[in-house]
C-alpha cells in the first residue's frame, strides 16, 4: 500500500476527492467489517466518515473496496491496482476471508478452510471469476463447495467444477443447485470430511446449514452472526425467509451439541471469542429466538 491514497481531502462524492462510498451502496455491512476506523453507517448506507490517516487504514479501506459487491467504495483521483488486492485474506492459518462478495448472492461473505495435505474447502461463493479461481487454489486444491444455503448458492457449481470439487447443498434448498454433487437430507449432523460437520438448521431458508470445522471455526451462513451493535449472537429476524420458529427449534436442537470459537456468518460480523464464552452466548440466543414471532421481511431492521 501507498501513500498515493492517503490524501488530505475530506471525502465528497461530487468532486471525486478522495475516498467516498456512492449511491449504489446496499448496506450490506461488509464495508464496515472490514474498514471500521474509517467507514460508519449513515443513513442506511455506508459513508466513509475521514479520510485514512495511516497505511493500516487505507489498507482497510483498499480491502472494502475489493470486497464491496456493488463496487461503491471508490477513490475519486486514483484508480484500485491489483497489487492492492489482499484476498484471500487470511482470518489465522486455518481460514481465509474470500472478499470479491456478489451481487448474486446479497454481498454474501465466503470463506476458504484450509485441511489436511494442503487441501482447502470453500464455505459459499465469491463472485466467479478464472482469476479468483486461481488464487483461491493457490494454497491447495479445492476438494468441496460447501452452501450453507439458497442465497449464496449463485456460484457454487462453476467454482465446483473448475476445482474438480464437490458441490453441496441442503435437500430443502435443492432447487437452488439441482446438480449439486451431495444432498444433505434431514436435521442429523452429517460429517462431511476429517474434522467438518454439517449440522442442517432450517430457519432462515428451509435447507439452511452450518459447518462445524475442528470444534473452533462455526460457518454460520445467514442463521445467526456477531452484532457490533448489541455485542453478542443475533439472528436476522427480519429477515428470516422460512419460518422464525423452525430456526429457534433449530437453535434449541443443535446449540447443546456445538462448540466453537470463531463464527463466520454470511452477513453480519465475525468474532472469535473463547469456546465457553461462546457456548453461552449461544445458549441464551436459542433462549432469546424462542420468544420471537413471525414479521415482515425487513432488510433495514437488521442490527448490524
């Protein structure tokens, strides 16, 4: 990184000075996960509210800009280089953040899990691209797609078949993947490779599900993720397209049986905390979603 894209101006969209996010945002939030020193929300849209005052910054802000699935976060005097790109970006030496996020798949986060023999599985779908592809089987070969649902399901069989990979997919979101490889069926968990368990969590769509990897990394999909707003586990309410109290029956079946430490939703923020910590937390949300009822669909209710 640069000092090219530390200016002094104050960001302004009209005159092109400078970082600035534009009209198109859809306040999907990953803006925020990934620059939170610089970009906040603001009238339910991301704004870049200064401009980087550090290298570290405008990294963050490099970082959100390649992630950004509308491509809203821009620079008005200096154009992104690929030597700028950081993805995958790596969370630990287990899990890569892909960036790249879709306009297929609502700006969806997807993750690269590395296993065994210097293979890797991908958890949902960046946006398609050869060039991605490459990186992402940079570090290994890519044995499986995992989807934790219908929503960011958009990519999975072309991103399968270039890795030679295995596609997979919940029976009740089958339609969104009709050729998917493996059909996970039922609400039993499923080990699905050394160390990876798919727990089926209808809820959010009927065919959701989790992947559980080594009792420390939870790939939540969009059944419940970190808020920075409250500080603990939240489950998107309103926006939950099956049916609330299938998830709470969900949440109260397989909550006793997980630990983890970090989890790694689709949208929403991540957050490692300590397994215990985390097991509580929990607890008391599958407590908390049995008390909640059936709304309307509301994107803008979302407590990020």
């Amino acid at each position: 990184m640069t000092n090219d894209l530390l200016p002094d101006t104050a960001p302004d969209e009209e005159t092109g000075e400078g970082w600035y996010v534009d009209a198109r945002c859809t306040n999907c939030d990953v803006a925020r996960q990934l620059a939170p020193d610089v970009i906040i929300e603001s009238n339910g849209r991301a704004e870049v509210t200064r401009q980087p005052r550090n290298d570290a910054e405008a990294r963050q802000l490099a970082a959100a800009a390649f992630a950004c699935h509308t491509r809203s976060i821009r620079h008005g005097a200096r154009p992104l280089t690929p030597d700028l790109d950081p993805f995958p970006l790596a969370l630990d030496d287990t899990v890569q953040l892909c960036g790249h996020n879709s306009r297929q798949t609502a700006g969806a986060n997807a993750f690269l899990l590395r296993r065994g023999a210097g293979t890797t599985m991908m958890i949902d779908t960046p946006r398609w691209s050869e060039q991605l592809a490459a990186r992402y089987e940079a570090s290994g070969p890519v044995t499986d797609v995992l989807l934790t649902h219908r929503d960011h399901a958009a990519h999975g069989r072309r991103y399968a078949d270039r890795f030679g990979a295995r596609l997979w997919i919940h029976e009740g979101d089958l339609d969104a993947a009709p050729d998917a490889d493996r059909v996970l069926r039922g609400t039993d968990p499923v080990e699905i490779g050394p160390g990876v368990t798919a727990y089926p969590l209808p809820g959010h769509t009927r065919g959701s599900v989790l992947y559980l990897a080594d009792e420390r990394y939870c790939f939540s999909g969009d059944s419940f993720y970190w808020s920075r707003t409250t500080g603990d586990l939240e489950v998107a309410a309103s926006v939950t397209w099956y049916s609330i109290v299938e998830l709470a029956a969900s949440l109260a079946r397989t909550a006793p049986e997980l630990r983890f430490e970090w989890v790694l939703p689709g949208h929403g923020d991540r957050k490692r905390l300590p397994a215990a910590d985390m097991a509580r937390r929990l607890t008391r949300l599958a407590a908390r979603t049995a008390q909640l009822r059936p709304q309307p669909v509301d994107f803008t209710a979302v407590r990020w």
